[in-house]
C-alpha cells in the first residue's frame, strides 16, 4: 500500500505537480497522425496532464501543438482557421504559427509591432510512428524520440489508435504490467468449463496457454534497466520447464504484451501507453506492429477494433451499460462476461474508482512490478522536488524492444534471457 501523500505523488499530474514536472521530461504521444491528416486541415483538441491544446499541421506539413486559448481575450484556438503557415483566431484574427509565434495581427495598426512581444505557449511536436508527439519539458534536457517498435517499420506494418479511459493513468499503467491477471481476467476458461471439459466454447474466448490455466500464480523477477525495467513471469510447464512472459516497460508509459511463442523477429507486437489527460482520465495508446511483413486483418490488438464516440474518444460500451456484461457468458463461455478484451482491463481499472485509494491495498508476491514502478515514479517525484534531474533514457535507441514468450529448460536463469528482449533491427526497419 501507499501512503495517501505518495498517492497523490505519483497520480498528479497538472502543471507544477513533481510528476508532471517529472513527466514532461519525456516524448509523449498526444494524437493519431491520421487525426490531421493533411496541411492546413482542421486542428484538434487534445488534454494532457490537464493542459488544454490544440495540434495542427501546417501548409508546409509540418506540426504544432499549442495552447487552446488565444492570448489576446482567450477564445479557443480549435475554431481557429488553419491557413498559410499558421493557425488564426477566428475572434480577432491573431495568427500564430508551429513555433507559438505570432505571425499576423490583422485587429492592430499596420505600423504597430506589437505582434512582435506576442506568443503563444507551444511546444516542440514530433509526427512519429503513426502518432504526434509532443515535448512540454525544459528544452535544454529534451531527448531523443524514442526507437519504439512501431514507430521503426513501414506504415502498413502497424496499426495505431487512441481513446479515453476513465480512470488516473497509474491504475491502466499497473493492468498493464500486472501479468498474473491475464489467468483469470482474460481467461476464457470459466469454473464450468472446468468441471465441465466439453462444454461448448465461444469463438476468441481467450482461451490461454495451458500454463497460464494450470498455473495461475506466477513468480515474479524484476530488473531496472537503461530504459525503465523489465520482468518475468515464470509458470510451471510439464516437469522439466517454465513458460516464461518476459515484459519490457518503457518509460514512463509503455509496454509491450508477450505474445505467441515462436521465431520473435517475426511475430507480431502489441501494446498500450497511459498518458495523463487530467487527473481522472487517460489516454489509451494501442499499438501493433510486424517487423517482417504487413499486417494481415485481424492482428492488430482488439483494443484498435472498438466503436468509439467520434467526439468524446470514449468507447461505447462503458460504464454507462456495465461494459456489455453478458452474465450466461461468464457461466459458461469466459470469465468476465465481457466480450473485448480491453473492455475486460478498462472496467476493472475504471471500477476502481478515478483515482484508486492505495491506502487500503494489500499487496501480494506478484505485484512485484507494480510495486518496482511505484518505486522509479515516486523516486523520480521526489528528485525533482529536491532540484535534481530524474532518470530519463537520452538515446531513443534503447527503445528497441520486445517483449518474449517462450518455455525453456528450467535450468536457463532469468538473467539469461532477458537479452532476448532486446530488439537490435530488423532488414525491413525504415
């Protein structure tokens, strides 16, 4: 458990706040690259660590992330008309371009130069692996873009989306790296099916390997690395093996979920990044993405498949209906009674409540990597409360990662594997 002060520590996230300040130390994606399509399309709303903005992509292509609100009387800058280099409110046509600066003052005398002592809160914005990222920290640490996976492959090699998930980005981060919930939250294996063998299945149940049935408490290594940390679940295979899920989180936000167990260079990746968009909500980042090939239909992770509410990025099936919860599914086809797979993982984390009150857990052996990121955030909060720099990887190149799946001889460590997440390239990496 934590304390109710490291709670709050580690959750907020607004301007100011030592994980915000922490966390603007990162590339952070903020919208889908698809979201502004072309030059001078319309801009975007988007929300991050509780900071209203706007992003667009300009005549020559190129793309801003600005603050929503016009500095003259404060109109939002998402009416704004996308034109010659820059964005324009449409209240009194001030024009301010990529790099806040403002580029036209149509309201004032033409021999007037205040234009010039005028700018608009932007920050540096990167189009990258089929997402716009944004920099909000000070410009003199800004890092590499990370090397991730998705974002080093030919576009159709990847899938990419986004939506809102109701709930402090910490609790999504914790599902995410929480492998021992996978034997039971996405188990198509219910207690009658148990007892009952035959029984019918649904079709994409989410039946899991049989060690992730046979064994359903997984003993947990951790290890902190160049890029954040990466763990081990080790399961019981037969007498002679373990089935390993080896998972790779990258700071602050991302992971990759271990996949099928086969040659790794050519398998398929997925995973999720929670980014703040205010304390009581995140973003949802899905990512899928083949070295070798194209993606074929279907691979991508179910997260990217769910019908979304164009204006609000908010799945349909929510909260509001109990996450289409089907009570004869979850007798006798899976465990939850929810179809989707990350409709399982967003009503268990939302149903925690906005923030979760962390001072009432009780912690077991495998939560041993949640509690490993609770350490390296609050260790980061705190170093920025004291004036001095946290760990944040420089080099977008120790991004280079996957995650592994795989059974091996008992006899093989921990230690020894891990390299295998370690991802070096691949010929088709552009």
């Amino acid at each position: 458990m934590l304390t109710q002060h490291d709670n709050d520590l580690i959750c907020r996230t607004g301007p100011g706040t030592p994980m915000g300040e922490y966390l603007r130390r990162f590339w952070i994606p903020a919208v889908l690259s698809r979201e502004i399509p072309e030059p001078d399309c319309p801009p975007v709303r988007v929300k991050i660590m509780s900071e209203e903005l706007v992003a667009f992509r300009d005549t020559n292509g190129d793309v801003g992330i600005l603050d929503n609100y016009c500095p003259h009387r404060r109109a939002s800058l998402f009416f704004g008309r996308n034109e010659e280099c820059g964005l324009r409110c449409v209240y009194h046509g001030w024009k301010f371009d990529v790099n806040g600066d403002c580029v036209d003052m149509p309201s004032e005398p033409a021999e007037s130069n205040f234009k010039d002592k005028v700018k608009i809160k932007s920050y540096p914005a990167a189009d990258w692996g089929g997402y716009i990222w944004v920099y909000m920290g000070p410009t003199e640490l800004k890092p590499e873009l990370p090397e991730v996976g998705w974002a080093m492959v030919p576009e159709d090699h990847r899938v990419v989306s986004r939506r809102v998930q109701e709930n402090n980005y910490v609790q999504g981060i914790e599902g995410g790296i929480d492998s021992s919930h996978v034997s039971f939250l996405h188990s198509g294996l219910t207690p009658y099916q148990r007892d009952n063998p035959d029984a019918p299945r649904r079709r994409n149940s989410g039946v899991q390997p049989s060690a992730m049935v046979n064994d359903s408490s997984p003993r947990f290594i951790v290890k902190e690395t160049e890029y954040g940390f990466v763990y081990g679940a080790q399961r019981n295979s037969g007498d002679d093996e373990y089935y390993w899920r080896i998972t790779p989180f990258m700071m602050p936000f991302f992971t990759i979920i271990p996949g099928g167990i086969g040659n790794q260079d050519e398998l398929t990746y997925s995973g999720h990044g929670w980014v703040p968009m205010d304390d009581d909500n995140c973003w949802m980042f899905t990512y899928s993405w083949n070295a070798s090939r194209p993606l074929r239909p279907g691979e991508n992770h179910p997260a990217s498949d769910l019908k979304l509410d164009p204006r609000t990025k908010r799945a349909t099936v929510n909260k509001d209906n109990d996450y289409g919860i089907d009570r004869e599914m979850q007798k006798y086809f899976n465990f939850t009674g929810i179809e989707n797979g990350s409709v399982q993982d967003a009503g268990i984390q939302e149903s925690m409540g906005a923030i979760c009150d962390r001072t009432k857990e009780h912690l077991g052996t495998s939560d041993a990597a949640i509690i490993n990121l609770r350490k390296v955030f609050l260790r980061g909060a705190r170093e920025i409360m004291e004036g001095s720099e946290p760990f944040v990887p420089r080099e977008g190149s120790v991004y280079r990662l996957r995650s592994v799946s795989l059974i091996q001889d008992r006899s093989i460590t921990f230690d020894e594997t891990v390299p295998r997440v370690k991802n070096p390239g691949h010929p088709t990496l552009v």
